[in-house]
C-alpha cells in the first residue's frame, strides 16, 4: 500500500504549471480570427487531445507600428485547479500575419504549458464536463521579451505584462465525449 501510495504522489508532482494569475490586460485593437471555428463556436475535434492534437491556424490583422514582438496564450479558465496553459508563443515577428495548422511560425520560442510539455497541447477537458472556453489571447509587445525556450507560464504572463501595448482575443469551446 505504501508503495502505492509513492507512486500516486509521485504522479502528481508530474507535469507543469497553471497560471497563477488570469491572462494579462493590454488595450484590445488586434482582430485574431481561425479559419478553423467562428468566436464563440466549437474547435474542431483534431485541434484536442482526442484528435490529431495539432494547433488551430489563426491569422490577425491590426498590429500597432510600434509592436516589436508578438506573443501568443492560449488558456483554459474553465479548469477545475485554475487557468490550465496549452500553449504559449514568443518571439514571434511582428510582421508575421498567420500561424498555420500544426505549427507556430519560424523563429519564434514555444514555452512550457501545463500538461509539463513545451509546445502546444489540444484541448482536454475532463470527461463529462460541460464545454470549456479555450482563450486565444495574442499580445502585441514594446520590446522582445526576455524568454528562453521553455519559459513557465507566469514567466511568459509577467513579461507582457510588463510589455503589452495591444491585445487580440479569439474564444472557442471544446467538449469530449
């Protein structure tokens, strides 16, 4: 039993981080859109860990003249232990318009999300849950930030908070089963 017991606490020290605050605030003025699924409307079961797992396309317009650097959360805020991090994106040109299915663009950095994994992770809501919301939040920044790859998700939220001059927001919903 004991030995049991190791191995329950030792899986649950596995994996990453939830983020320890909502995603950052920043004057809104980016229109971020997916061919994939309307604002509001269900992602597709391929972009959710039932499916193929592959990240959505999203294309914005709007970036402000001033933008350096793009960055890119997308977050559950519906999850049972606080907002679960899929996905986190920086570096990215401010001249970069798209991302396409299945990849984030050339040169930019993926962080580390919460399933412990650098990269993207689909939507995984619990079985049984009612949909959950899965944010698409991409921040226009001041400056580059200072992220290595694999940043934890509250390294990522603490540099566009210090940085974020614009911000563009894309919801969708996801349920199993």
């Amino acid at each position: 039993m004991f030995c049991l017991l190791l191995v329950i606490v030792g899986l649950a020290g596995c994996g990453g981080e939830n983020a320890a605050e909502p995603a950052p605030e920043a004057p809104p003025g980016i229109e971020l859109t997916s061919p994939a699924f309307e604002a509001g409307g269900a992602i597709p079961r391929d972009y959710g860990c039932d499916g193929a797992e592959l990240s959505p396309p999203l294309a914005w317009d709007e970036v402000p003249v001033a933008a350096e650097s793009l960055v890119l959360l997308m977050e559950d805020p519906d999850a049972p232990d606080g907002t679960f991090v899929h996905w986190t994106v920086y570096g990215i040109s401010p001249t970069t318009v798209r991302f396409l299915e299945g990849e984030a663009p050339a040169g930019s950095l993926e962080g580390e999300n919460s399933f412990g994994d650098e990269g993207y992770g689909g939507p995984c809501p619990p079985e049984g849950d009612t949909a959950h919301r899965y944010v698409f939040a991409l921040y226009a920044l001041r400056s580059e930030p200072d992220l290595a790859r694999g940043a934890k998700p509250d390294e990522v939220h603490e540099a566009i908070e210090e940085q974020a001059i614009a911000r563009g927001r894309l919801v969708g919903t996801f349920k199993r089963g």
